[in-house]
C-alpha cells in the first residue's frame, strides 16, 4: 500500500485549514491519504478542483477595493472577506478601523491591502495614520495568522515630479522629493511591505477610473460641467498620459495575489497612452458636455495653483482648494509606463482602453438618468 502525503491544494477538505496549502501541511496535523494507486489520484483530482483560496481586502469599502472584492467573489475561486471604514450590510464585510490594532478571525491566503486615504490634499497626519500606520497594523495581522501573501496596492504617483516622464519602470528613481503627501506616505508603505518576512508584492496602478470611480474623472466632469475647467495649453506637445480601467486592474490584482511566482514591484498601466486632453474631449462629446472655453497656459496655472494651495494651507478649515499642483500636473506634464514586466508576469490588459471608456461613459449616462 502505498502512502501519499495530502499537502497541496486540495488540503482544505482534510485540515480544515487553509494555511496548510501555503506553509506545507504538517504531517501530525493533517496526516495521510491512504489509499491505492489510481483511487489516491483520483481523490486528489477531485480535492485540487474542489479548492477555492481565502483573500482578505482592505478598503473594500472603496471604489477598488470594493471592485476587487465582488470579482473576487464572482470567480468563485475565493473564499472572500473585506474590511473598511464605513458600515456596510455585507456578511462578508467588516468595519475595521485599520489605523488602531485589530484581529480578526479569518485566517487569509492572502491579503490584498488596497485601503488608502487617497487625495490631493489634507493634513499630512492623516495621510500618515491612515496610510502609513494602517499598513503597519495590516503587516501586524499578518505575521499573527501564518503570513500569508501580502499584496499592496501602491500608486503610480510615488514617481512623479513635476516635469515630463516618459517611459517608467519598476526600476526608474523615487524621491526624496515627492509631489504631494499621499505619494510620499504611500511610498512609506512601499518600505514597511518589503521589509515583510512573507511573500509580497507592491503593485502600481495609474489613474485608475471605470464605473463607481468617484475620485479621477468625476472631479474632471464637474468641473467642466459648471464651465470651470480651462483648456490648459503646453509650451511644446500636450500631456500624454496612461490610465487603467478598473477591471483590468482587479483581474490584475487577482493575478497577482494568485501567482505564487509573482512578487516584487509592478507598474500596472491599460498600456495605451493617450492624449489627456484628447481623451477628455472626447469623454465630454459622447455626454454631451460643453468643451472648455478657456485656455490657459501650464505655468500660469501652476503659478495660480501654488497661491491657492498657500492660502488653503494657512486656513486649514477652508477643506480642499478648488485647484491644485497636482491636478494642474495631470494636464501639464506627460507620465507613461513601459508595463513590460507585468505584461510578461500577469499577462496583457484584461480590457482594452477603448472598451474601458465606452463602459465608463455608458455608466455615466445611466447615472444621470
């Protein structure tokens, strides 16, 4: 009789314990299928088709976190559970406050950490609290259920500088200077995850928009609906830019918490850079909203910015100002990817660029409704 260790993927079923298919599957805790020659093979095949992983999504209460959690659940490849500020009636949700230690009984395969305070303004504690000290806790959690894989969802921004860059990779320079706050401490993040003792990777996304997307394109629409939005006019070319859409992203990010050979850094782009203020253009034709008026040089804007930003800053209580470097930079500086590395790991853009607009526009139409 011949004796066949059941570690692997089909070990769900005999432990009861998930952390078995990543850390080896003790022999005194699991044990031994027993069995003859075909009929052990068989049970494993039917074991390993049977498997389905446990993922763990921070910020699911937000606009990727949330996308990632329902095309988790979708695939029915995951056993699911997020996490996130706000309340939700969801029994695979819970509401945690990342920034204060917490546990939860929940032991992951992996853990996609995609909560984040995102914007381009506010109180540089918070963004700390929020996105550094929130990370900490995450790694805390882990190390205390069996350290699963640890997939951070970074930014694109952690590059950029105020002036052109073309073609970036994983390897192209960061800081010591950075272009707002959030880049910085989602850049702190970035150091606390490679100094995590289980497998990680720190994925990059770039503008990342698609239905549900309440932060990049929504802020563009109004302003240009209310007749606020100039046309910025460059010294030399326009600005080109690469987006993702959002469920190019999630499938990348599933990939990427799938693939035990996939760790390290990625840029994460739809791989087709467009003209930004082409791209807006058209998006404000097929919603049949007014182009800009407007034209306003880059350098003047910036200057206009700068002013603001100075006077927001000396009168925190005033919020966000209605116009910032950051923003100004989208329209004023080219930011592209050369995203061979994850093209080559994960594969190619799930959803084509065009397919992602229509979507979104279609999206926006029906909201408006």
């Amino acid at each position: 009789m011949n004796s066949f260790n059941a570690c692997g993927k089909g070990v769900v079923r005999l432990c009861g314990d998930r952390r078995a298919t990543r850390d080896g599957c003790p022999r005194a805790s699991v044990g031994l299928i027993v069995a003859e020659g075909l009929d052990a093979l068989l049970l494993l095949i039917e074991l390993d088709a049977d498997m389905t992983r446990r993922i763990l999504v921070t910020g699911a209460s937000g606009f990727v976190g949330g996308k990632l959690m329902e095309r988790a659940r979708d695939s029915g490849a995951w056993d699911v559970l997020g996490v996130g500020r706000r309340k939700l009636a969801d029994a695979s949700y819970r509401s945690v406050d990342l920034s204060e230690p917490f546990d939860l009984d929940f032991n992951p395969d992996v853990v996609v950490h995609a909560a984040a305070r995102s914007s381009p303004w506010g109180a540089r504690n918070e963004f700390l609290r929020h996105n550094v000290e929130g990370t900490r806790r995450v790694i805390d959690y882990c190390l205390r259920r069996g350290r699963p894989k640890l997939v951070y969802i970074s930014s694109s921004s952690v590059f950029y500088r105020n002036e052109h860059q073309f073609n970036l990779t994983e390897e192209s320079s960061i800081g010591p200077r950075f272009v707002n706050t959030y880049a910085e401490t989602k850049f702190l993040g970035e150091e606390l995850v490679r100094n995590y003792p289980g497998p990680w990777v720190i994925l990059r996304p770039r503008a990342v928009f698609g239905p549900g997307d309440t932060v990049l394109f929504p802020r563009i629409l109004r302003a240009a609906e209310k007749g606020r939005l100039p046309e910025f006019v460059t010294d030399g070319p326009p600005a080109k830019g690469d987006l993702v859409y959002i469920d190019t992203l999630t499938d990348y990010i599933l990939r990427a918490a799938a693939d035990d050979g996939a760790q390290g850094c990625f840029n994460l782009t739809n791989q087709e850079p467009v003209v930004i203020m082409e791209l807006l253009l058209r998006v404000f034709s097929a919603l049949n909203i007014p182009p800009p008026k407007r034209r306003l040089p880059v350098k003047m804007a910036m200057a206009m910015a700068a002013a603001v930003e100075g006077v927001y800053r000396a009168m925190p209580f005033l919020g966000e100002p209605p116009i910032t470097r950051f923003g100004v930079g989208i329209f004023a500086y080219s930011k592209t990817f050369d995203v061979s590395k994850a093209v080559a790991v994960l594969g190619p853009p799930s959803v084509s660029l065009q397919d992602g607009i229509a979507r979104f526009v279609e999206w926006q139409r029906s909201s408006l409704k």
